[in-house]
C-alpha cells in the first residue's frame, strides 16, 4: 500500500469512528430527549440538522465550489456577508420543526454522499489548496476534518450532557 493511500485510510477511518461514535450516542437518547433543548437551546435533533448542513456544505461548497447561497440555501445577503453565527440561526430556523427521523434520514444520506466523494478523491486532491487565492494555502483536508470527524465529536459531546 502506498503511503498517501495509507494517510487516506486514516482520514476515512477517523472519519468513520467520530460517525460511529456520534450514531451511539443518538441511538441512546428517547424520543423525549432528540427534541429536548439544551442550555445552548438546541436539541439533538437540532444539532444533527446542524450536522446535515455543513456535511452539505462541505460537499457543494468545499469540494464542487458552488456558492453557499446554492448550496445551503441562505440568502443573498447572508451569504455575502458571511457570518457563521447568523447561518447557523438562519439554518436553525429553517429546520427546527422538522421530525426526528426525517433529520436523521438526511444526516445518514448526507453522510454517505460525504463518504462516497472523499473515497473517490485522491489525497493529492484533498491536500490542494481549498482557495486558490489563499496566502496561507490551506489544503481542503482542513475543511474536511472540520465538517466530518471535528464536528461529529464536538456535537456529539453536547449530546452526551443529555445523557449524565
């Protein structure tokens, strides 16, 4: 095996062990507890919505560089003036009554379509500049680990307070 094939795995299988991780957690909560909020005022069920969103940002915004208007649906303006605090409220809003399972379907096809696109690229893609007008030349395996793995284990420690 390659070296750059065996840095891959390790990305996909950090990837895969945040997910699984994550999965575990949710699988514990009741019904009650996905759609409870917490102190921060999201529930579960919200922060996988969360989830969803940027895992589809990092696919039409990181990897095929399409807006974020196109891609997460915000507005002009917002998208201009990119604020993530004030997206992040934006997509709240338009996700925070939605039901439990139909938040989970599309967080696992999410997912999988993630899943699918970082297997078909090599590391020498992933290790490009996500930028090309970046002075610093940060490579797109940043944004990867951000949205994916990262994010997984930051969200899944606020879920896991439900649970003590």
């Amino acid at each position: 095996m390659l070296q750059s094939d065996r840095y891959k795995q390790a990305l996909l299988k950090s990837i895969e062990r945040e997910w699984i991780a994550l999965m575990a957690a949710i699988e514990r909560l009741t019904p009650e507890q996905m759609v409870t909020p917490d102190v921060g005022e999201w529930s579960p069920k919200d922060n996988l919505a969360h989830l969803t969103m940027w895992l589809k940002a990092l696919v039409g915004f990181h990897i095929d560089h399409r807006t974020a208007e196109e891609v997460l649906g915000i507005p002009a303006a917002l998208a201009e003036n990119f604020d993530f605090n004030r997206v992040n409220a934006f997509m709240y809003e338009q996700s925070k009554d939605r039901l439990t399972e139909d938040v989970l379907t599309e967080l696992k096809t999410q997912y999988a379509e993630v899943c699918a696109r970082l297997v078909s690229m090599s590391l020498e893609e992933l290790m490009q500049p996500r930028h090309a007008d970046d002075p610093d030349q940060r490579p797109l395996v940043l944004w990867v680990l951000g949205n994916t793995s990262e994010h997984f284990a930051e969200h899944r420690a606020i879920i896991e307070k439900i649970l003590k």
